[in-house]
C-alpha cells in the first residue's frame, strides 16, 4: 500500500524502499502467526507445541496487520497530494484487486478442485463471485480468505481519506481529520456498536492516523502537534492490541497463544519507533532497489499464504520435519507471489500509466500551443 528520495536507485513510483521492507517485514510477521499459531487444522496439532522455540513472537505475528495500517495511513496520505478523487479511487483499485482476484479464483479452485478441507470457508459460487466485489462484509458473505477482513478495513479507510482528497489536503486539515478521529476512536473505544465499527474503526483508527502523522513529519519537520498527535494515536493503539491479543488468548488458551501484556505493548512500540525513523530519514542507509521487489510481492504473499499452508503442509507434514514443511511452503508462496506480480499486478498496473500518459500528454501539448500562441500575441 513513498515519501522523498534522492535517486531512482532507492524509490519506485514515489514509494520509499525502507516502507517496502516494513511492509515484508509486516506480511512475514502474519504469515508467521498462522504457520506457526493460527493453523492448528493445517498441522493436524497445536502449532505452538510443534514450534515452541518461537512461540511468543509468532503469536505477535499477529500485530503485523495493524503495522500494515501505519504505513498505510503514511503512504495514502502522500499519495493524495495533488490528485483528484478520480485519480485517487482509480489507484486504489489497479492496486488492489488484480492480485486479490486471483486470490478469490485460486481459493475457490482450492476447495472446489481438490479433497483440501482446513480453513474451508464453505461458500457456494454466489459467495466468492461476492467476494470479488471485496465489500461481501457489507453484504453479509463471510470471507473466502481469512485475510480478507484486513482489505474491507482499508477499504474504509480509503472512503474516510476521500474527504481530504476532495476538500484538498492541507496541514491544517490533515491535523482537524486525524484528530476528530482519534477523539471519535477513543470515545468509542469498546464498543461493539455496529456503526460505530463500520464508520470509526475505532480498534485501528490510531494506527492510520500515527503513520499520519509520521508522514506530514516528512512533509512539515517533526513539529510538536504531530508528535502529541503521534503520542496519544500511540497509547490508543496499544489498548487496542492488548484488547486484540486478549481476546485471541481467552479463545485458544495462553498455552496456545503465548504472548504476555508487556510483549504486545512493547511490540506497539517498536511500531511506532520504526515510522519515527522512517519520518526523520534515519532508515536511509537501508534503501536498496532490491527492497522494491520485496515490496512488490509482499501483498501477494499475504493474499495466498494462505492456501499455500492450505495445499502444501498437509501433504509434507507426516513425512518432512515441521521446520523443513514451512519452509517449502513459505518459499513454493514467495515463488508463486512473485508470479502473480509479474503476471497479474504489474500488466494491469503498467496498462493503466500508459493509458494515462497518452491521456496526459495531448493535454500537456494544447498547453504548450496556447502559451506560444499568448506569446505570440502582439501588445498593443
């Protein structure tokens, strides 16, 4: 889902390389949750007990979605400077659905082709042709992948955003929208109101508005309000995730789910010392072009490790050690990213630019005829 940089060596479509690495960093973190947590029908057992050495900071994997929505809220907010509603929403959906619509495909040929049954969602044909619209929540389908519920939370954010896509994007509005939601987010803090859900998002509000703020840091300088701003986004996010990793204990057992309070705080933290760093240009010396590949496949990779673990791990998991299965696995999902990406991602999204330029360019030439023609004008 950026930033200034000073060669085409460390940037990407305006992306900063060392937000591409966080991202990577973020879906391992997932991916490592379910493997070695979440997926206790993949393994046949409790992974945690397959996997005990690293227990406590896979269960934290399950904090690398909310990372996910702090360089969100970073990378969105850049993104709408200087862009129309048009432009925005046209972006957004180049970006996210043409992996995500293999993903829907590939995990309706998953159970629909084969004996797989672990994490089968048991839809019909109506249910995963709703799940292509990425809206099925609003439509009362249930998600043909467990990751899903991640994209319908973006979504919103992104309808939230477009009032500062169409008012125009100022310091000074920016600072009035992050901080009615945050005052929104923690006056709604625990409820279970569905609206209040649906429009606050007030369990993943403060991690939009922190990479917020961390963005018009690069943009302003490190000024006083945006750290406040950063600060208080940073204490709500962090009852959030206790609340979040909480609930996810009383439902398996701490057994289970290892992962004690101070973990989760100090994991939030981490979070917020990392969009600090990117803000004050300290994580330079780690931009690389190869980051930027790591950054391409890092959606794929989240949208289908899933049915890799799905496809792959029953198969390997009686006759191959635990370690060597997941790593097969992660690697047969970092192959087959790359593919969507080469394949699907990157024509469409190419396509869609070189429309635009042929769009741009006749604009840019009737421009250039009008002002030689006003200079060329005689004063009278």
């Amino acid at each position: 889902m950026t930033g200034s940089g000073s060669s085409g060596a460390v940037r990407d479509g305006g992306r900063l390389a060392e937000l591409d690495l966080l991202r990577f960093t973020a879906a391992m973190a997932v991916l490592a949750f379910h493997y070695f947590i979440a997926f206790r029908s993949v393994w046949g057992e409790t992974p945690a007990e397959l996997f005990p050495a690293i227990s406590t900071i896979s269960g934290l994997g399950i904090l690398g979605v909310e990372l996910f929505f702090m360089i969100s809220g970073f990378v969105i907010l850049m993104s709408i400077w200087g862009r129309g509603l048009g432009a925005f929403a046209l972006s957004r959906v180049v970006r996210l659905y043409p992996a995500y619509w293999v993903s829907v495909g590939v995990t309706a040929a998953l159970y629909g082709l084969t004996s797989a049954t672990a994490l089968d969602p048991k839809l019909d044909a109506g249910g995963y042709a709703a799940n292509l619209t990425m809206i099925q929540r609003l439509l009362g389908v249930y998600d043909a992948n467990g990751v899903y519920w991640s994209l319908w939370v973006e979504l919103r954010f992104y309808l939230l955003i477009s009032v500062l896509v169409i008012v125009g994007p100022t310091l000074g509005r920016c600072l009035v929208f992050m901080g009615v939601w945050l005052l929104a987010a923690g006056f709604f803090a625990g409820s279970d109101d569905y609206w209040v859900e649906l429009l606050i998002m007030p369990k993943y509000a403060a991690y939009f508005v922190g990479g917020m703020a961390f963005y018009l840091m690069t943009r302003y300088g490190p000024r006083l309000v945006l750290w406040c701003m950063a600060g208080i986004s940073a204490g709500l996010a962090a009852d959030a995730a206790l609340d979040r990793v909480a609930r996810r204990i009383d439902a398996v057992g701490y057994a289970a789910m290892p992962v004690p309070d101070w973990a989760v705080v100090a994991t939030v933290a981490a979070f917020y010392v990392l969009m600090a760093m990117v803000a004050l240009g300290w994580l330079r010396r780690l931009r690389r072009r190869g980051l930027v590949v790591l950054g391409a496949i890092t959606y794929p990779v989240y949208l289908f490790h899933t049915a890799g673990a799905v496809l792959i791990i029953p198969a390997l998991r009686d006759t191959l050690p635990p370690w060597l299965a997941a790593a097969l696995t992660v690697l047969a999902v970092a192959v087959f990213s790359y593919l969507v990406y080469r394949l699907a991602e990157r024509p469409v999204q190419d396509f869609v630019k070189a429309r635009r330029r042929r769009v741009a360019i006749p604009v840019e030439a009737v421009i250039e005829e009008r002002r030689i023609a006003v200079e060329k004008t005689p004063v009278p």
